[in-house]
C-alpha cells in the first residue's frame, strides 16, 4: 500500500515538473500581456503585473488593424476549410469506392503528390496566380481547397474503405442513385473522419503564414499571422501589447480545443497511424 | 426487414437485366465526375507546377524577364554558393540535433503521461497546449522569453547565479534557441506514441510479470522495440519537417536570418531568392535539390527501419 503510494506521489513530481516546461511560458505570456510598459521592463522578472492593466488589450487591438485582421482570417479560414470539407470526402469517397477506369493511376499519382514537398510548386503557383491577377487577393488561399488536397483525400479513402459495401448495394438495388448513396448514406457515416479533415485544415488556415506572407501584399488583406508578424516588425520593444495579441490569436484555438478535444486527438493518431 | 422486402419485389418485378451494362458504363460516368474536382487540381495546382518548376530550374526566369534556357548552370552556381551551404549546414546542425531530442522527449514524456495517476486528463491537457499556439505567436512568445535583458530565461538563470547568453542574439545560441522552443511544441508527436503505447498488447506485461521483469527490461524489451513503428513514423515526419523549417526562423529574424546569417535555413534562403531578389529560376534549383535530399533521407530511413522497426506479431 504504501510503496503505492509512493510510487504515484513520485509519478505526480516527475508529471509536475515536466508540466511546468510546458506552463509557463503560457503564464508568462499571459502575466506580460497586462503588465504596464514599465514592469515589462523591470530585471529580476515580477510575475503579479502591477496594476493589472486590462487596457492593453484594448490598446493592442487599437494599434494595429485587429478587427479587419480578425475578419480576413475568419473568412480565409471558413472558406478554405469549407472547400476542404466539400470536395475531399468526394474525391475519397470516388477512389474507395466507385470502380472507374484509370481510378488506380490517379490514386499514384495522388500518393506521389504528397512527397513533393510544397517548395517545388510554390514559385509556379505563384507565377499562375500573379499572371490571372490573384496575387493581392486572399484567392490564392482559398480556390486550391475546392479542388481537393493529397493527404486528406488519402486519409478519408482509407476511412471510406473500412465502410462495409453491403450499405452501397442495398441502396442501389433500391434503386438510389450514385449521389444521393455519397450524399445520404455514406457520407453521413464519415461524419467524424471529415470533422477531423476539416479542424486539421481550420488549424492549417488559421495559423498559416507562408501563405499569407507571398500572396497578401495589401495591408487591408493581412491575416492575424501575418499582422502579429508585421507589428513585431515595426513595434518590437512593447512586449505586453504583442503578448496580448498573442493571447487574443490563440484563445479561439483553446476554446475550440477544450469543445472538440477527443476530435483533437483521434485526428491526430488517426493520421499517424494510418499514414 | 422492409427494406429487403421491397428491394426483392423490385428487382422481381422490374426487369433490370437489361440496363446491366449500362448502369457499368453509367458507374464509371460517376467515379470520374466524383473525382473531377481532384483531377483539375491535381493538373492545375500539382502537375502543372511541378512540370515548370523543373523547367524553370534550367533557366534565368524571373517574374522581371522571361529568362533564358541555361542547362545546368543554377545547379553548378548553387555549388558555389558560400550561403547555399550554410544553409545547408544550419539546417543539417538543427535536424541532427532536434530531431533524435524530439524523439527521446517525445518518448519519455508519452511514457510518464501513460501511467495509471489521478488527474492524467489534466496533464495531457497541458502538454498539448503549446501545439495550439499559431506559430508566429509562438516565435514572438519565445522572443520575449529568451529576451536577453528582460526575458524571463536569463531572470530565472540569474536567480540561480548565471549570466544567461544572448540567445537568439548570439551566433552560438541562436539555434540552440530554435531547438528549444520546437521541443516545446511536441505534443503532436506526444499523442502519437501515446496512441503508440496504448496499442501494445498488455499479454507481453503479463509475460514479463510472470517472469519477473523490472521496469528496465520491461522498457528496453518490450515497450521500446513495439514503439519502433511509430518512432519510425515520427522520425519520417521529423526529418521531412525539419528540412522545411520556415515560419519559425523568418518570424523571429524579419526575414534577416541574423546573426550573421546563423538562422538562414535552407527553405529561408530558397524564399529569399525567389521572392527578395526575384531569381525565380536559381530558387527552383533549390527546391529541387530540396526535394531530391528529402527523397534520400526518406529512402534511407525506410531502408534501414528492416533492421529497427518490429511490429507487433512477428
């Protein structure tokens, strides 16, 4: 009994410690995003922000554009995700299930494209979309999702394989037609696999600064990403004014973590081990 | 039950035999119309690209001037390229080092967060939390941290009588910096040997119980050699990652890649030439040769997991 005891309290000091690696940079973040200009520069570092001035915040997203920031990435990151979760779950559904010809060539070929790594098409990309006047425009950011990405078309049609055929044969035989068998039946029954697609693409969009960084070259496009880049550029010694954007940039991602945490986490693994 | 019924009735009373041969002709209509959404973009946005990246890689191209056609010359001008290999030498230097890091924390920690105490969920939940964090917000973060007159480090290095370093300031530091706050965004890795773990079956504990196994063999014999799969994984996923490093270096240098060009990384020096002095031709050379030693170092690894990675049941 007692060298149980033992046993977990060792394992709760060793879990703690490591916790802390991973805490307080948080906490640090958080305490310097409403400490005023003058404790920010104080050495030894305080913790407790001296008052507590929650006025940054309000200064923070004053400074700097946020509100149409904030509007350029909720859009960016809806639409994207939206054309991920559109065309995806298609093109999967196509390749684990429908018998077509040349679907085999077409699944290599799919497979060959994500080794390529994005730096190989990046200038091309960038040279077709300047030539159709699309560099300036968060365009560049969204179309490419409606026509289906890679890895996730790979890691639904592995989900889509594992559905039984025995559900597409009965509809068919009652006479359901091809749509209506992806649209009513299986997709329905992928729900939590195009979930986990379309958070991994939410993510992706919402923190994504390449992107950004070589097609958004107008001030008013700019994303949260690339503004909280800008602003370090230009303003970089008002410490608690860049950690309260931080914190403002990070929130929507923890709050949408503590609702869809077990999403979170079976995406994760699933891609791992199914990749 | 309905169902069947009705299906039945429907194939007795229709006669489909007929159609047979055009609902395959009709099957494969549809597979492609599904797929046709994939199949433009994988022609518009992959083939295409991919297609003229080579192309350009042979030539002067710049968005100024059309360019001309000049063989192999950006490669041999690559060669020599006293910032090409530094570049190449930072991002050796960073993936040697991070990577093996990565995995031993990675490992270590996945361990800890799968034992049987109180309160776990909490734990995990902190953990994770750092990969939540964008990664620009996450380089600002760390700027401040590693401040060297006023970050909190070089305070808590102070309190226990060290000077801290420059940091990201310093030539010798600055990686050593970069490498630290990638450790701290592992989490991801994290959930994969935890998912890793929870998959080898427990029969093999039970064997080792009845044979008397102490922790360290249990963990050296058991629980590390059925971890290899997804190990194996990570380190595939780690090296690829870790060659394409980007954000984080531009982030925290303006794009400068200082000091003194300590953290110019290769993906950093590729953009600089395609999109800061707008050698589009000579910066597709580049993500050749990029894609080319990732290709490398993948086939490398696969081929050598023959002799490390054992799956579970053979």
């Amino acid at each position: 009994m007692n060298t149980i005891k033992l046993k977990s309290t060792v394992a709760h000091i060793c879990l703690i410690i490591a916790s802390l690696f991973f805490i307080i940079p948080f906490l640090w973040m958080l305490s310097t995003s409403l400490k005023p200009i003058t404790q920010v520069f104080s050495f030894p570092p305080e913790w407790i922000p001296k008052p507590f001035q929650w006025s940054n915040f309000k200064d923070a997203i004053e400074e700097i554009p946020f509100w149409t920031y904030l509007s350029n990435t909720v859009v960016i990151t809806i639409i994207s995700t939206l054309g991920a979760v559109l065309s995806c779950p298609l093109v999967a559904y196509s390749f684990a299930k429908l018998q077509w010809k040349g679907r085999n060539v077409l699944f290599g070929l799919t497979l060959a494209v994500m080794m390529i790594p994005g730096q190989v098409t990046m200038i091309p990309l960038f040279l077709l979309f300047n030539k159709i006047g699309w560099v300036g425009t968060p365009l560049p950011l969204i179309v490419p999702s409606f026509f289906g990405i890679p890895l996730y078309i790979f890691l639904l049609r592995q989900f889509f394989l594992g559905l039984p055929d025995s559900l597409r044969d009965a509809a068919k035989i009652d006479g359901a037609s091809e749509w209506r068998i992806y649209w009513q039946i299986m997709l329905p029954l992928a729900k939590s696999a195009v979930l986990s697609v379309g958070l991994f693409q939410l993510m992706a969009s919402w923190t994504d600064f390449i992107g950004p960084l070589l097609y958004l070259t107008n001030e008013t496009s700019y994303t949260l990403s690339l503004g909280l880049q800008q602003f370090q550029s230009a303003k970089g010694s008002e410490w608690n004014l860049m950690m309260a954007v931080s914190t403002i940039m990070t929130l929507p991602i923890i709050v949408l973590f503590f609702f869809l945490q077990k999403k979170f986490i079976e995406g994760i693994t699933f891609s791992g081990i199914k990749g | 039950m309905a169902r069947t019924e009705k299906a039945i009735s429907k194939t007795s009373v229709n006669p489909r035999s007929v159609p047979k041969k055009k609902t395959k002709i009709k099957k494969g209509y549809a597979g492609w119309l599904f797929a046709s959404p994939w199949i433009i973009g994988l022609l518009l946005f992959y083939a295409l690209p991919v297609v003229s990246s080579l192309y350009f890689s042979f030539t002067t191209y710049s968005i100024l001037q059309p360019g001309d056609f000049i063989g192999f010359k950006n490669y041999s001008d690559l060669i020599h390229d006293h910032l090409f290999w530094k570049s190449i030498g930072n991002t050796v230097y960073f993936a040697v080092i991070f990577v093996p890091l990565s995995i031993i924390f990675g490992v270590a920690l996945a361990m800890m967060l799968n034992m049987r105490v109180k309160g776990m969920s909490i734990y995990r939940t902190v953990f994770f939390l750092p990969t939540l964090v964008p990664q620009v917000a996450l380089a600002v973060l760390w700027m401040w941290l590693l401040n060297p007159g006023f970050g909190l480090v070089n305070g808590m290095l102070d309190k226990i009588g060290i000077s801290g370093p420059a940091w990201l300031g310093s030539e010798t530091w600055s990686k050593p910096s970069l490498i630290f706050m990638s450790l701290w965004g592992i989490g991801q890795a994290v959930v994969i040997y935890l998912a890793g773990l929870g998959d080898i079956s427990n029969e093999y504990y039970e064997a080792a119980e009845v044979d008397g196994a102490n922790w360290f063999q249990r963990t050296f014999y058991i629980t590390l050699p059925l971890l290899t799969p997804v190990i194996f994984y990570n380190l595939v996923m780690g090296v690829i990652g870790a060659f394409q490093q980007f954000t984080l270096p531009y982030t925290l240098t303006q794009g400068s890649g200082k000091p003194n060009n300590s953290l110019t990384f290769y993906v950093s020096y590729l953009y600089d030439n395609g999109f800061k002095y707008f050698k589009m031709g000579y910066a597709s050379a580049m993500a050749w040769i990029l894609f080319i030693i990732i290709m490398i170092l993948t086939l490398l690894i696969f081929w050598s997991s023959k002799r490390w990675v054992h799956y579970q049941g053979k």
